[in-house]
C-alpha cells in the first residue's frame, strides 16, 4: 500500500492540473486540493486498501470544486469590449486564443465545464462521467451539447465582432 506522502508526491502535481482545469484559477485550485487532501489524509489507510486512491481523490476534487463556496464571479470585471489579440507572432495569437478558450470556458455553468474537462481532458466514458457528477448518462450528453453549444455560439459571435472591427 502506498503511503500518503508518497501518493501526494507522485500525484500531486496531476491532480493539481485536474483542479485547474475544473475552476480555470490556480490560488483556486490550490485550495481546493489543499481541502481535499486534508479531509482525504484522516482516512488515508481506508482509501489506499479500498479503491484506486487517485480516482477517489480526483472524485472528492470535482465534488468540492461543485460545491465550492467561494464564487469568483464576484471578483469578475466587465469589459466594454474584448481586448484586442496582441500582434507579436504565432506565439502571441496562440496564447491569446487559449485565453479566449478560457475566458469562454469560464462563462459556462460548473456541471458543464466539469462535464467537458472529464470527457475531453480525462476522456471518461458518459457512464463514469454521470456516476461521478450524480446524474444519469442521458444528462452527461445535454451538459456536452449545451456547453459546446454555447462556446460555439461565443466563438462565433466574437469572430463577427473581430471581423466588424477590424
């Protein structure tokens, strides 16, 4: 059986990337696993014997970040008008397109940003997908459809916008 410690070790560093890509903040990330692993040491030995450990603590990650109380969107600012994409090069328009993703990823609802994180990031089946976020497999595809759905209609509707101003 593996120890703490050396699981943490081991893992951390993924399931720390997990985090991120469920809430989109580092300092958020990092709090939520910090709160996790917390609660997940007390009953470390149960853990370790009964099931794979990182697949219960990557569960406990998604279940926290769902029900996290701390919301940033009141740290949010509105901007009048999408900053423009800086003209230094195709590493410039790379890292300004994955900002874009982010911004738009940021916009959808928790269950259907953490629906499209397991299914394209995990890649977990709809079944895994529905068990860990507690609804039916059904349910799993309408979150992808409307979260896809959404970004699409954000991406599109800020490339008129680009294409208008520019």
């Amino acid at each position: 059986m593996i120890s703490f410690d050396e699981f943490v070790t081991a893992r951390g560093p993924a399931l720390l990337r997990f985090g991120y890509l469920m809430c989109g903040d580092r300092h958020l990330a990092e709090d939520i696993l910090q709160e996790v692993l917390a609660k997940v040491y007390r009953r470390w030995g149960r853990i370790a014997r009964a099931e794979p450990p990182e697949a219960y603590v990557r569960r406990a990650i998604l279940h926290q970040y769902l029900s996290w109380r701390r919301r940033r969107a009141s740290t949010e600012a509105i901007v009048a008008e999408v900053p423009e994409h800086p003209d230094r090069g195709l590493m410039a328009d790379q890292v300004a397109v994955r900002d874009e993703m982010w911004a738009l990823l940021a916009t959808l609802p928790r269950v259907q940003r953490a629906v499209l994180v397991l299914r394209y990031y995990l890649d977990l089946p709809d079944p895994e997908i529905a068990d860990l976020v507690g609804c039916a497999p059904a349910t799993v595809r309408v979150h992808a459809f409307r979260a896809l759905g959404t970004l699409r209609a954000r991406l599109s509707a800020h490339l008129t916008a680009e294409d208008h101003s520019g």
